[in-house]
C-alpha cells in the first residue's frame, strides 16, 4: 500500500475541534514538535555485533505514527472513533473484504470469531455445544482457547515439514458427522495449503476460520489470506506485521456475520449504531424485541451473551500510520527470509530448512529451522549460545498444545499421530526477519547459527 498523503493529512486534523485558526495552528505546532521530538529521542544507533540486541519482533515506526497517536489524543474522544472508521476501511481495502471489525487484540479476535458462529442467528449452522472443531496440535493457546471456551470439542491433527501447516492426510481422515468447522493458522506466515483446506470444508459443509494474527500480506495463488474462508482474524500486537500496540480485527464478505461479531465485540447488543451515535436505523423507538416492553430502547436490546472487546481511537490511529508501511514490511520481511536461507543452506545436514506452501508468497513473521534427527545437538544448547550472543529466538508458541498444563481436564480427540508436532515441541525454534533487524543484524544471526553447528564437528 502506497502512503496516502491526503487522507493521512486530514485524519491529523480535526476540523470539528479546531473550530479556531489558533487552535489549527497550535495542533500543527504541537505536530511539528513531535516529529522534532522523534528525530532526537527515537533515532537508530549504529548496530554493535555481541553488544546490541537482535530480537525476534518488535515495532517499526516513523513520525508519522507518533504523530497519528498524538492528534488523536488531543481530540480526546477515547473510544473508537474517526481514526477507527477510517482504519476499517483502508484495512478492507487492503484485503479486498467487505467488513473489517476491529478489536483489543489477536486472541479477541479469534474468540469473536468463533463466538460469532454459535449465534442462533445462523439457525441450523450454528455451533452448538459438543460440535468438533479441526484444528492442528503445534500453534499457538488463543487459536485452540475459544473452542474449549466455547463448550466445542476440538480435535487436533498433525502437521507437514518443512511448512508447518497442517498435514492434508490427518486433517481429511479428522472429520466426523460431529465436525462443523476447521480453524487453521497460517503458520509464522506461511499459508496453509488454501485449495486442499477449501475442498475438505465444501467436500463436508464445515465452517472455515483462518488465523491471519501471523500472515498479514501472505499470498495464496496471488490473493491475500484472510479472503479464504467465511471468517479470518489479525492481530495487531507489536510483534505483528504491523501494530496498534495491543489491537486486532475480524474481517468477512458476510455482512450477516459482521454484525453477529459486531454484537459480540459491543457487549452483545443488538443495535448497531457506532459509539456516540443514536438511531442510525430510524427505529430505535418502534420494534419488538422478545418480551420486552414494545419499542424498548434498541441501544438497550441484547441478542448475544457477548463482551465489550472495542478498541480505542488512539489504537487505530496508530493503525492506521502502520498501514501507510505496510508494503515495505512485507517487503523487508521477505527479503529478510531469504537472505537468511541463502546463508543457512550450508548446514542443512544439520537443520530442516523452512519451505513455502507450493502455489503461495509468505510475508513471513519468523525464520524456522528444526534441528534434524540423529544429530548429538541439542536445541537448549544453541538457544543458550544464541543468547549469549544477544540474539534472540522462540519456540514454535505452544509446541504440542495437549501437553500444555491448561489442557489437563480438558475434552479434546486426536486424529491420528502427532509426530511432527512432537519434533517441533522438541527440536523447533525460529529467530526474527521484521524489518527492524537491519542486514548487519541478519548476517550476524546467520553467522552464529552456522558457528554454532561447524563448531560441534571440531
């Protein structure tokens, strides 16, 4: 996405506020300031190989996102607002969806998104409680949470190396008469095999949810993920590819499922005027709605048991900044990738090199590599050493989520082995690409990883 000057220069202005030339002025003023103020508080320093840091994620900004912040703080309204408005609605044109829904964060999002399809708004496709949702067992706690949250029974399956997505095979022998949905991450950026995925969903009426919270920009066959299945989510947090702080979205071409989200998200009411507006439907004052007094106040209609999860109009506006980016993120992001495999290809007899989904572009969110069976290394060693080195590095988030603590009590099924998610658990870990890590950053990370290796066969 190229930077908009025009609508980045009038969401910094508020021309209801700034009734006055001199207060027109004064915001410019303080504006000008803050971008002064960026210059000399926030201005890179030269990288010091062993010294500085190299993390995994983090968040990339200029002025103009510290100015965004700034301008809607003096406007002080707080809630969601203009700057969330236009933050909608250049994200859905980014996308190519019909209706985005901002939330407070990734893990808000996807509970939205399955909270929004046990609505009996959706009569018989509804998710009643006990239906089985297919998902994988190696990802990360809030794409499984809203499931068991949910009363729903999620079923895990295995996935692929070297994509890190679910394994086609398990994930078609995983459906029963109890299945109604798959819920599936793009794993660290990479798509999930869309056409495969899609055709087991059809083949079986299931519902399809994509996780997006680590796939922002990531392409599948020359269209953007999150357009695939009925419901997607994003995430927004500072490690993400771009970030609000904390913040998240769920976006859908259903209009009947935006508003079934937008319910859920606005304390489970059933109007759906945006804050600080009344009526917008002509008839606040003359519906029946169930045994309520007829025209009972529809901004005090409930049809959902639902949450306030909005986020803020200082959130978005953030947002709304790291958008005007975003092309050069995804950009960064995948030079950074393959930068980093070029470098590593040499010791692949020791490491299972990350591979794309065939047919798709990742913007990728981190590196993975896995320490191949039959070696003497061992992942805690070199994480230790890449630490010493200042470098850091994850595990693939939950690694084999049924061993995780949370699970002990909980109704689940597995389908089949989880063998690959078991090595993950065990010997999986990634380092950063995020466009925060200049090329300095990038060989030095390369260069330790390999050291590391080459220095075990001495």
């Amino acid at each position: 996405m190229k930077r908009n000057d025009l609508k980045i220069t009038e969401a910094l202005k508020n021309p209801i506020l700034d009734k006055s030339p001199e207060a027109e002025k004064l915001r410019s003023r303080v504006l000008n300031l803050v971008e002064e103020y960026f210059r000399l508080a926030h201005a890179p320093t030269p990288f010091v190989p062993g010294k500085d840091p190299i993390p995994v994620s983090g968040r990339v900004y200029d002025q103009l996102d510290m100015q965004m912040l700034v301008s809607s703080s003096l406007d002080f309204w707080l809630t969601s607002g203009r700057f969330n408005e236009l933050f909608e609605a250049e994200f859905s044109k980014f996308l190519g969806v019909k209706h985005v829904v901002t939330t407070n964060s990734g893990s808000s999002a996807n509970l939205l998104a399955i909270s929004a399809l046990t609505s009996p708004q959706l009569e018989e496709k509804r998710l009643k409680p006990g239906d089985e949702v297919v998902t994988v067992a190696a990802g990360f706690p809030t794409t499984m949470a809203p499931i068991i949250q949910n009363s729903l029974f999620p079923v895990f399956v295995d996935v692929s190396l070297p994509t890190y997505n679910a394994n086609i095979e398990a994930l078609e022998k995983a459906i029963t008469y109890r299945s109604k949905a798959i819920f599936l991450a793009h794993t660290l950026g990479n798509p999930f095999d869309v056409d495969e995925v899609r055709r087991i969903a059809k083949k079986n009426d299931l519902w399809l949810i994509e996780d997006c919270c680590d796939a922002l920009g990531s392409e599948y066959r020359g269209a953007k993920v999150g357009t695939f299945g009925q419901i997607a989510t994003f995430s927004f947090y500072p490690a993400h590819h771009i970030t609000m702080g904390e913040g998240g979205a769920v976006v859908t071409n259903d209009e009947e499922l935006a508003q079934i989200v937008r319910s859920f998200r606005d304390w489970g009411r059933d109007c759906y005027c945006d804050p600080g507006k009344d009526n917008t439907c002509g008839k606040r004052f003359a519906t029946q709605h169930g045994d309520l007094p007829f025209g009972y106040d529809h901004k005090y209609v409930y049809s959902h048991i639902g949450y306030n999860l909005k986020i803020t109009d200082m959130q978005a506006a953030v947002g709304l900044a790291q958008l005007q980016h975003l092309s050069d993120f995804i950009k960064a992001r995948r030079e950074r990738f393959e930068t980093m495999k070029d470098r590593l290809r040499p010791i692949e007899e020791f490491l299972i090199l990350p591979e794309a989904t065939r047919g798709s572009d990742p913007c990728w969110f981190g590196f993975p590599m896995t320490i191949r069976d039959g070696r003497k290394h061992d992942r805690l060693d070199l994480l230790r050493y890449l630490e010493q080195r200042r470098i850091g590095a994850r595990l693939l988030f939950g690694g084999n989520l049924i061993h995780q603590p949370c699970m002990a009590g909980q109704k689940f099924r597995v389908s089949g082995s989880l063998e690959n998610t078991d090595r993950i658990m065990n010997n999986t870990f990634w380092t950063g690409v995020y466009p925060g890590l200049s090329s300095e950053m990038i060989d030095y990370l390369a260069e330790s990883v390999t050291r590391f290796f080459n220095d075990s066969l001495r």
